[in-house]
C-alpha cells in the first residue's frame, strides 16, 4: 500500500524557497535583535534596495518623533 504521505520534492523552486525559509528562520533566531532590511537581503542573497552611495558619504540618520 502506498503512503500518501511519502512524497519527495521534485521542485527545485519550491526546494529553493524552502531553503531561503529556512536560512532566514535560523538567522532571526540567532539574532538578539530584529534583523534590518539590510540583513534579510544579506540572508535571502539579494542585492540591498537602498542606492549606494558615494564614496565618503553618509546616510541620514532617520527624524525621531518627540
């Protein structure tokens, strides 16, 4: 009798988000803080959507609401 529940993944798409889940999971749990954008993208392999910037340039710092 066969196992309905015996399935083998044949989806290399599927197979490959279930291992940037699971990257990320392990990464947040190992964090002590919550990860910035920047640090998913770094998880997840992806280029940072912030635009570069310039050499010897800085980001602003975000406005804090009084």
């Amino acid at each position: 009798m066969d196992d309905q529940f015996d399935v083998s993944l044949e989806d290399d798409e599927l197979l490959d988000e279930v291992e940037l889940t699971a990257n990320l999971m392990v990464a947040a749990n190992q964090a002590e803080r919550h990860l910035t954008t920047a640090e998913i993208d770094d998880v997840l392999g992806i280029a940072s959507r912030s635009p570069a910037l310039s050499p010897g340039t800085e980001r602003p710092t975000p406005a804090r609401s009084a």
